[in-house]
C-alpha cells in the first residue's frame, strides 16, 4: 500500500514549518491514519557559520515555508494535511496537489534508493541494449549518482570507452 504513496510539497506559513509537521505527525498518531500519511519532514541543511566566536555548525531549513509529506491523496488525507493550522496550501495548479517524481524526490535526497550491482570496476560485463547490445567489456567506472557506468569495448582494434545506464549492462558469471 505505501508503493501508491507519493510525496507532496505543503506551503505553510514562514517560520511555521516544524510546528506544522509537528501536528501533522500528531493528527496521524492520535486517528491511527499511518496507512494514509506515511512520513513528514522539513528539508534541512547543515551549514558552517563563521561568527565572532569561530565556526559553529547551523540547521537550516533547505526550503523555507515548505514541508513535504509522504501520503496517499484522498479526501480525507487531503481535508487532513488542508485544515492543519499553519498550511495554506499544497503546491500544484489550483486546489489539485501535483506530487513529486521520483526523480525530484532523489534530487531533494528525501529518499534514497539502494542500489545492489552484480558487478564492479574491472569486472566483465555484457551490453544488454542499445547500440552496443551484445558486446562484452570491462567496468572501468562507476557512478552511482548519474546511475551510469562507463565500459572499454574492444571495436576496430581498440579499446572505445561508453557510458551506458546501469540497466545497460550485466554483469557475467566470474
């Protein structure tokens, strides 16, 4: 059930954002709604500030006035996170809440994905799509945030470095 759960963006009053993910998460605790409103968070970051005293590590908020919430939208969901005080609005075209992609959810590194490959530098692999489909070469990089992985092809007597998408690839049996 909470694979149909998306995140939505809630704008709230400035200054206001804890306190409102604060009743939130205690709106859900107190009418047992976790099958409805999974997680509540305000985006922070971590920043030095150097003052008259030295460097001191600060808690900022990444996005002031805004708080995000994994839920599923119904009636009831929406009537719930709408008549919190402090919300003035969830933010999409008019009253209809847009939820985040998958991709902007990683961006905001609000959720991270684990990522299991059955291979690693050095390893051979064999190009399962694209153009290069069929070839076999060697992992010489890996990068686990563009998702990509970059492999020499041996073609027309030369090793030819790609980049191809993790799903591009497979690993062989060693």
């Amino acid at each position: 059930m909470a694979d149909s759960a998306n995140w939505y963006v809630i704008h709230t009053y400035s200054g206001y954002e804890n306190k409102v993910a604060a009743t939130i998460q205690k709106t859900v605790e107190n009418r047992n709604l976790q099958e409805l409103i999974y997680d509540v968070r305000v985006p922070m970051e971590t920043v030095t500030e150097v003052t008259d005293n030295g460097p001191k590590n600060v808690e900022r908020k990444l996005f002031p006035g805004y708080v995000l919430v994994k839920m599923i939208m119904n009636d009831e969901s929406w009537y719930i996170i709408r008549n919190t005080r402090g919300v003035t609005s969830f933010v999409g075209p008019g009253s209809k809440p847009v939820p985040l992609t998958e991709r902007e959810v990683m961006a905001l590194g609000v959720e991270t994905m684990e990522i299991k490959l059955s291979f690693e530098v050095g390893d051979n692999v064999k190009v399962i799509d694209g153009p290069f489909d069929g070839n076999i070469g060697v992992v010489d990089e890996i990068s686990i945030p563009k998702g990509t992985v970059i492999v020499n092809i041996s073609m027309f007597g030369r090793e030819l470095p790609v980049e191809l998408k993790f799903n591009q690839v497979a690993g062989l049996e060693k």
